[in-house]
C-alpha cells in the first residue's frame, strides 16, 4: 500500500514537499513515480526513482524544479517542489512498479505509466496566485 501525503494550499514561488510511504511490498524491489493530474487533464508522471535512489527521472518540463528522493529505511519516497506555480495545482499520486533487476531506467519509468503495481490515494496540491 501506498499512503501520500504533505499536500496543501500554498502561493505561487512556495516549496512544498510530499511524502509516500510504502508498506507491504520490498521497497528496493520497485520503482516509484509520482503523478499528477490537474482538472480536466491527464495523469502525468512528474518525477521516477528506483535502484536504491541512483536512478531518477523527470520530464523535460519537471527538470530543475521537482526532485524526487527515496528513503530506504522509512520506506518512503519524498518530492520536493520548487517556484510552484498555479498550473502546478493538481491532485498528487505516487505509484510503484515492480522492477527486475535486469530491467533499464526506462523500462521501468515504462511500466510505471503503463502498469503500475500500486497507487496512493493522491494528495491536493493548490498553488494560488
């Protein structure tokens, strides 16, 4: 299972962080993703690790303001935002995919969006102006 939390209301600039924890599956055995989907909008992958927390992956339009950290002793993966602006407003998902060991970074973020393993109850995130 997965549990999110840290979402809020916050102006534009401020930082926010969330947190996922995990609980009844092998936290290195997967890979970890949060998601996003504002109103009227798709699901968006925001941001991707996995390996132990060697491996990460943002978007072209994540890159440089979201970083995305595991802690494999607490078994939770935290997101760090950055400069949020309105348009970041959404609902907050993190998602986890088993991953073989064999398997590349992209085969993972791959199953992450196509066929996650488990989901979280997502957390609202509103970016007022």
């Amino acid at each position: 299972q997965l549990q999110a939390s840290g979402g809020g209301l916050v102006q534009a600039g401020a930082s926010l962080r969330l947190s996922c924890a995990a609980s009844g599956l092998t936290f290195s055995s997967y890979a970890f993703g949060w998601f996003r989907q504002a109103p009227g909008k798709e699901r968006a992958l925001v941001a991707a690790i996995t390996w132990r927390g060697s491996n990460t992956y943002y978007p072209d339009d994540m890159e440089g303001r979201v970083t995305i950290s595991a802690d494999y002793v607490a078994n939770t993966v935290n997101l760090r935002m950055s400069t949020l602006k309105p348009e970041d407003t959404a609902v907050y998902y993190c998602a986890a995919a088993f991953r073989p060991d064999s398997w590349s970074l992209v085969d993972a973020v791959r199953r992450l969006i196509t066929q996650a393993d488990y989901w979280g109850q997502g957390t609202l995130v509103t970016v007022s102006s």
